[in-house]
C-alpha cells in the first residue's frame, strides 16, 4: 500500500468510503424500522412501568409482588410452557428423523402435512380442540358409544386440554426447527459407523443423535419462547387455574387501561425470557439457533466428567435399543428402510396433528350445530358468513395487510440479508441479533409497546400501522430465510455473467433473480402467512371497527361458540392447502428450470 | 492381519425399471487388490455397496472367507469401508474416530488408544489424534479415515473412490500410500475408481464394467492390449478402432480386410474364437503405429496429419485416413526433440506390426 502513489490511495479511499456507504444504505431501513417500532415502543412500556403520571413511582411492583397471585400465574406459564417444550420435541424427533432421511417424493408428502398444521391458523386449532373435547363433542361421543364411559366427561378448560392444544400449537415448529439441522447431517455417517462394527441402536445414538443435538436445543429454545407468551390455547381450552402471563397484561390493557402495571408485568416476563436465554446459552450456546455453525461442543471439547456421563448414557441408550431389536427376527430387510414401528407412529402423530383441522369441514356443512356427529346437510353457515359484512371486510383487510406486510419485509429484510451474508464487517454478530431480537422479545409486549405509541400517532385502527407492526415481527424470518437462500447462491455465477458483459442491472435480472426467485416468493409466503394469521399485535392495533381476520375470529370466538366459525375455519384451512400446494409447485418447477 | 478371499455368485439389484446391477459372479482371491473400474452409473458402486451390506440383492449371494453373509448387516461382516467423502464423525476427535471400531469391539480403553497410535502412525500423521476431522486438510482426512478403517484389522477393506476429491499430486502419493500398506498388510482390498489410470497402476487386477454388468476382468496388461470388447479397447488409454472383416485364419493370426477396403494385413486374435468372414474391430494402440515420409505404400494405411500436440514425453499425430469410411487416427511416439519433423498437411504413411493389432468381434457377433 504505502508503494502507491496518493492519487490512487485517494481512490482506494474513495472506493472504501463508497462501500461503507452502500453498506449503511442497506442496513439503514432495517435498523430505523426495528429502532422505531421494536425498541422505542417496548422501552417506552417498560419505562412506564416505573413513570407513571405522577412521576418516578414503585407502585407497579409493589402490587405486582404483594399478592401471590401474579407470581402463581408465572410458575403456571413456565411449567406449561416446559411441558409443551418437552412433549413438542420429544413428539416431534421421530417426525422430523423420519422426513430427513426419507426420499424425496416420500419427503414431499410428510412435509406436507407438516407444513399444512404448521401454517393453519393457532386460532383454527384452537378452536378444533373446544370442538373436539366439549362435553357434546367428538371425543365425548366417541368414548360413550364405545361404552368405556356413561356420561360425557369434562375433558376441557383443564391442565390437560391446555397441553394438549399447546402441543398441538407447537410442534409442527418443534419440527421444522430440527429438520433445518437433521438435512444437514451426512447420510453416510451411521452407514459408516454400521460397516465400523456399529449396531443400528448404537450407530443412533453415538453418532446420528448426538449431531442432531444443535436441532433438538434450537426447537426447544424456540418453542419454549412462543409458548411463554402464547395466550390464544390457554384462553380458549384453559380454565381460571390455566391463566398464562399473557391474559394479565391482555386484562390489564384492554379492561383496566392500567399501562403502568402492564409494564411491570411485562418487565417480568422480559427478565424470565432473558434468564432463560442466557441459562441456554451457558449450557448449550445459542450459536445452535440459526442452526448453521457448529454446536460448541465440537469446537472446544469438554473432555470432562460431564462428556463422559454423556457418552456412557448414549452408549447404554445404543445397547438397550440394540437389545429390543435383537429381539424381533430379521427378515431380509433392506437396511436402509427405517423400521416399521417408527413409521406407524409417525404417521399416527401426523394424522392427529391435522385431524383437528380437518373436522371443522363436516361440522360447518351440519344442521346440527357444533355437536357431533354432524347431522344434516345444509350450506346455512356459509351464507352467514357471507352475508354479514364483517367478514368480507376483515378478509379484506387482512389481505391487505398480509400483501403489505409482504412486500415491506422484502424490501427491507433482503437488502439486510445481503449485507449479512456477503459483506465483510465487524459487528456481524450483533447485527444478526438484532434482527432477530423481534422473536426473542415476547409478542405481547411488542404489541402492548405499539398500542400505546399508536394510539398516540393516530394509527391505531389504521392498515399502516398494521402492516409497520406485523413488518417487524416478520421481517426476522424474512432475512433468515433469504439469508439460508443467499449462503446457498454461488456468486461465481454473478462473476460468470459480468465477464460474459453483463452489467450489475442485468446480471441481477437474467441471472441473480431467476435463481433466487423461489427463495424470494417462500419468503415472501412467510411475511405473508405471518401477518395473515397475526393476532396479538392485530388485538390492539386493529380497533374496534377494522378488524383482521383473526381479530374477528377472535372477537367470535370468545363472545359465542358458532357454527359460523366452522365455516370460517374451513375455508381458512383450504385458503392454506392451497398456498402450500402453489407454493410447492412454484419450488419444484423453479428447481426443475 | 488376516484376510479373506471374497466370492459374489449371481449377484443383482434392481431399483424400479433400473439394472442397477444385472447377475454378477467374481471371485477375489485373498490377498488380492482388486479394482472395480467404469464409467458413473456402471454398477461399480452397487456392487460395493452389496458387498459391504449397505444394500440388499434381490437375487445371489456374497460369501466372505467361505461364509454366506449375503443378509447379514453390514456390522456382522468384518469388513472395511473407505467412504468417497471420508465420513469421519464431526463430533469425535481424531482418536475416538479412530477408536469407535475398537469399542464397538468392546476393546478396552488403554488398549484402543494405543492400537488407535500405532494406526495414526502407520498412516504417518502421529500428531493429530486430539484434533477434530475439519481441522484437517483434505489429504490428511483420507488418511484418516484409512486408519480409521486399518486399525480393526478387517480380512476385506472396500474403497469407494477414496481419492476422488484430492488434487492429482496428492492422490499419486497416496496411490503409493494405500500401495505399501497393502504390501505390509496383505490384506484383501476392493477398490472403486473411474480413473482409469488409478486402476492401471495399483491394482492386480482390474474388474471394469459397463451398464450394470462385467466387461471384462483379468490383469492390467490383459485389460489393455487383449481387450474382449470395444468399450474395454476405448475405456482404457486410447487406440484407434478400424472396423474389419476376417478373411482367413491360422491359429492365433488372423488375415483381415480393412472396411472400405482401405487395405489388408494380419492381426491376432483377443483369445476369443473368431471364424472367416466375421466382421470385427481391430485395434492398435497410438505408440505401436509408426508414421513416415514420403508415402509409397509401404505401409498399411495414408493418413494426413490434422494436428500434433506434444504432451511432454509424448508427441501426439492426429491423422486423417486418406480411405473416406474410416475413422481419424491417433499416433504416438517418444518425443525427442523440441522441433518435430512432420507439418500439419503433410501426407504420411502408417504402419504397424501384426501382434500389435487386436481383433475384437463385434457385439453382434457374440
């Protein structure tokens, strides 16, 4: 460098310069965005915690702790939400193993009904499990007239009903998150670990598990999160014992207009999603959330007595299955098929994950009400649905909502992407954590933190406040997603085109975007279906007279049980089949081009 | 070490409408280093794979050492496996990569270590076995997973084109590698390539195949200069292939009639019987035709001289047959100096000797 003559390294300056710009100009309107309807409306809501109208003041906290009350509801969210952490990955382990290693039509198939629950409204679920578990409902009918019991029993608004809906809620997350690092593990490895000497229980356990610990620990941290500030299951299939953290800050906001103690009780809620992450990380690193690095156990080797009890439970784990196998003849099965038994499960666990769903189609063509079985044919409901004009107007309002909120992610989230995964800056790392700090910090208390900086902008009520708040809470998928797109792209094939004459503009229209294309629409499918089915901050925003369609679901579904809704869900469920459907097709042709 | 010879009776496997591999027998003696050799899709590796249980036939049987172990799984086998991509286990080090053999043998701790050195040594990378896998280069990996499979002493060690992903100056030098620790183990070995050249050099003998069945299996030398068919004559090294017909036959010599009767002269047979009046191809590898100026008909055919291209110790003549009907030629001599005395254009007379042309029937002649 110091050879170059200076009006050359006043050039390189100038180059730098112009890169550090560039740089900003991507990141910028991500970093306003989040700065502007992330940080500011969740700092003002702590803040008011401790000012309230008459100055700096302890009052919240003091209410907050002077009855055991607030304390028993966050020990009940937390062993719920460990409950459904732990029966959402333990459930779902075999699913997502099963669809890693199948073939790819096979693959397709299972992912389908992965996706098809993951993607069906939490409401629609939600409200599948009143259905099914009411005392005139499906599971009711179906246990009285096998004669196992005489009358109907209270299966809902219990402990049970509320894990059974979160479960059901969650882990089709629990899933996907997994899968992400299971597609990752060489296929080869227990094939060699089976030609080393290895049975198949011991090549599992010793080499399959361990490499698809990072999946199970990023599935559990993220569904533990959802779960801690879910409120959709426990208000609808929980009693008053079932009470989650959420509906208090809910109570307090839209029937006391208490900000001040909501603020206290989402500080708490803050502080135990911050414990838990920072436990997390202690244990397990929280490198192993995007899934893509390798878990830390790998790069500094404990070889400490903590590695060694690990490695002797494994090992047992790996003789007791070698064992049971040992047990069953074998026939001349093709190794390389997965055994029968865990087939059966998987597809009894993928049944019951869409049955619910699935109901509401019969029950919506019934006469008979929401009981079951259905009785009658009639088209009644959906002429309801129809014929009242908030229906139309929430449909319409949610998909203007879900297109804006789309179209806005892309355009921030994909410039932030490209700079996180090309760009050569310090500060990576950070940044990373920044986009994705909308998933981290509870919905609640983002939508809390924009209701009350709406209501003083006047955009409360408004789609532009919708669509700017259901931006930030999708925009961190978006640039997931495009970021796994972009690390995949070979940029030797942007090189390939500019020597081959085309200019920046060019090589971004006839190579660039063709290729990206389909990772471009499924993240745009993801901004999309995120609003569409957005409840918490929609609860708030949307007002009174503007409701989107979950609100309206919502508003019905807590006010009367109705036939209606069945209608509602069903075509909800068949819009999403749809989606997927065309978003599949539009994948496979993309890959076939 | 003990090694076992490995027999293969009828083996097959189909996948859907796919021969993956059409009934196959083969004997390997043991001790032997046996390549399997062909283009991608030629069955070579589905062979491999049936051999080492990692799929399983729809017909035949695998024996190893005498013992039917055609459904055992793969574990049960004591054999080896070299893998194209190493799979070394990411989450263990070097030495527990290496030890897993041995525990899953129920070796005892001391003992697996010190067998796990003596293999790190034998492999000559002694100062790695605290490492992990990608702290390695690729070289060092395949070395590896090598000792990875040595340590157990398996009676059979199968590779799957374990060079593949290494630059040529590293592949020869482990080429010689795998070469010495044969000859120090003597241990029978399956090996997997499509790189002809590897075959040639390292194996005692070569089993190349074609579309899911055997070509032909015998020696290197066998493989090249007595080819059974076409696609053995054009897959290994080159040669120029000129369509013919037999005219007469005297034992091993043959009298034939080149196509489009560019000429006539003797060839031998390949050991396959051949009768007068059989069309066959005759092949001639490029350093057994001589060339020379000015033509006078002398020699067997006139070519004109298309291109020369000098690779070093070769000088390459790429010739034009003057007869329309018969192929362009390739001929091949020592390179002796830095200027060449024949001209792109010049008319130039081929020859070669009797023992040097092969004839080989044609397919549908069999």
């Amino acid at each position: 460098m110091a050879a170059l003559p200076p009006s050359s390294s006043a050039r390189a300056r100038a180059a730098a310069r112009k890169k550090r710009l560039g740089r900003a100009l991507m990141a910028a309107p991500l970093v306003v965005l989040l700065l502007a309807f992330l940080v500011y409306p969740v700092g003002q809501l702590l803040a008011l915690s401790v000012w309230g109208k008459a100055g700096f003041s302890l009052a919240a906290y003091q209410q907050l702790f002077a009855s055991p009350l607030y304390f028993n509801v966050m020990l009940i969210t937390l062993k719920i939400s460990f409950f459904t952490t732990v029966l959402s990955v333990v459930g779902g382990y075999p699913i997502a193993y099963l669809i890693s290693v199948a073939s790819p039509e096979r693959k397709a198939t299972l992912l389908f009904w992965v996706l098809l629950s993951f993607w069906t409204s939490f409401l629609v679920r939600a409200f599948a499990w009143i259905v099914i578990l009411g005392r005139r409902g499906v599971l009711n009918h179906l246990l009285t007239s096998l004669g196992i019991i005489d009358t109907p029993a209270d299966l809902l608004y219990n402990f049970g009903s509320v894990l059974v809906g979160m479960v059901h809620a969650l882990m089709p997350l629990a899933i996907l998150t997994m899968l992400a690092v299971m597609e990752n593990i060489d296929r080869t490895l227990p094939r060699a670990a089976s030609t080393l000497g290895a049975r198949p229980g011991t090549a599992f356990w010793k080499i399959y598990f361990p490499l698809s610990l990072p999946g199970v620990a990023a599935a559990a941290i993220m569904v533990f999160v959802t779960a801690i500030g879910f409120f959709i299951v426990p208000a609808l299939l929980g009693g008053r014992r079932e009470t989650m953290i959420t509906q208090l800050i809910i109570d307090q906001v839209l029937q006391t207009l208490n900000w001040g103690f909501a603020g206290a009780i989402s500080v708490l809620l803050l502080l135990v999603v911050l414990v838990v992450f920072v436990l997390y990380d202690k244990l397990l690193g929280l490198s192993s959330m995007t899934g893509t690095s390798a878990p830390r156990a790998a790069t500094a080797r404990p070889q400490g007595f903590g590695h060694r009890i690990g490695d002797a439970i494994l090992t047992l784990l790996g003789d007791v299955s070698d064992r049971i196998i040992a047990v069953f003849p074998r026939g001349r099965r093709d190794g390389a098929k997965p055994p029968r038994p865990l087939v059966a499960f998987v597809w009894i666990v993928l049944v019951l994950m869409s049955l619910p769903a699935v109901l509401m189609i019969p029950l919506s063509f019934g006469s008979g009400g929401l009981n079951w079985p259905p009785q009658g044919f009639t088209l009644q409901w959906y002429r309801e649905m129809l014929d009242s004009p908030v229906w139309a107007q929430a449909l319409t309002r949610s998909l203007l909502v879900g297109l804006g909120t789309g179209v806005l992610s892309m355009l921030i989230g994909t410039p932030a992407a490209f700079l996180l995964v090309r760009g050569d800056m310090r500060g990576k790392g950070a940044m990373l954590a920044f986009v994705l700090s909308p998933i981290v910090v509870p919905r609640m208390i983002i939508a809390v933190g924009l209701f009350y900086m709406f209501a003083r902008i006047g955009l409360v009520g408004t789609a532009l406040g919708l669509v700017l708040g259901h931006t930030v809470v999708a925009v961190p998928y978006v640039v997931m997603t495009m970021m796994a797109v972009l690390r995949n792209y070979d940029t030797r094939l942007d090189l390939a085109a500019q020597s081959l004459g085309a200019r920046p503009l060019a090589t971004l229209r006839y190579v660039t975007l063709p290729i990206l294309g389909a990772g471009m629409m499924s993240s745009f499918l993801f901004a999309f279906a995120t609003s569409f089915d957005e409840l918490t901050i929609a609860l708030f925003a949307s007002g009174g007279l503007n409701a989107t369609l979950p609100k309206q679901f919502w508003d019905e579904v807590t006010l009367q049980v109705s036939p209606v809704i069945a209608a509602v869900s069903t075509c909800l469920f068949v819009f999403i089949a749809v989606l997927i459907f065309a978003a599949d097709r539009l994948r496979r042709r993309s890959v076939a081009s | 070490m003990s090694s076992s010879s490995l027999t293969v009776h009828g083996l097959a496997k189909r996948y859907g409408e796919f021969v993956a591999l059409a009934p196959t027998s083969l004997d390997v003696p043991a001790g032997e280093f046996l390549t399997l050799l062909g283009p991608s899709g030629s069955g070579k590796t589905t062979l491999l794979s049936l051999i080492a249980g990692l799929a399983t036939p729809d017909e035949g049987e695998v024996r190893i050492g005498g013992a039917d172990v055609t459904y055992r799984p793969p574990y049960e086998r004591d054999l080896g496996m070299v893998f194209q991509n190493y799979a070394l286990f990411p989450h263990m080090t070097i030495e527990d990569n290496i030890a897993f053999p041995l525990k899953m043998r129920k070796v005892g701790a001391a003992e697996a270590r010190k067998r796990a050195a003596e293999a790190l040594e034998m492999v000559r990378l002694p100062h790695v076995a605290k490492r992990f896998p990608r702290e390695l280069s690729g070289g060092q990996q395949q070395r590896i997973a090598l000792a990875r499979c040595l340590v157990y002493r398996p009676s059979i060690i199968l590779m799957d084109e374990p060079l593949g992903a290494l630059d040529k100056k590293l592949r020869e030098q482990m080429q010689l590698e795998i070469k010495r620790i044969h000859r120090e183990l003597a241990t029978t070995i399956i090996y997997v390539t499509h790189d002809q050249e590897e075959a040639m050099t390292m194996s005692d003998r070569i089993c190349l195949m074609n579309a899911g069945r055997i070509e032909q299996l015998g020696a290197p030398g066998d493989l090249y200069f007595r080819p059974r068919t076409v696609f053995v004559a054009d897959f290994l090294g080159e040669s120029n292939l000129l369509p013919a017909r037999i005219s007469a036959t005297a034992g091993e010599t043959l009298d034939i009639a080149l196509a489009a009767g560019a000429g006539t002269g003797q060839a031998i047979s390949n050991g396959a019987p051949l009768a007068a009046g059989a069309d066959v191809t005759v092949m001639v590898r490029p350093q057994n035709i001589t060339v020379r100026a000015p033509v006078d008909g002398s020699g067997k055919l006139k070519g004109r001289l298309a291109d020369v291209m000098v690779t070093g110790s070769l000088t390459k003549l790429y010739l034009d047959a003057v007869t329309p009907g018969l192929p362009p030629l390739i001929a091949a001599y020592p390179t002796r100096s830095l200027s060449d005395e024949h001209r792109i254009g010049d008319l130039l007379e081929l020859d070669w000797q009797a023992a040097d042309a092969v004839a080989i029937a044609d397919a549908g002649a069999h």
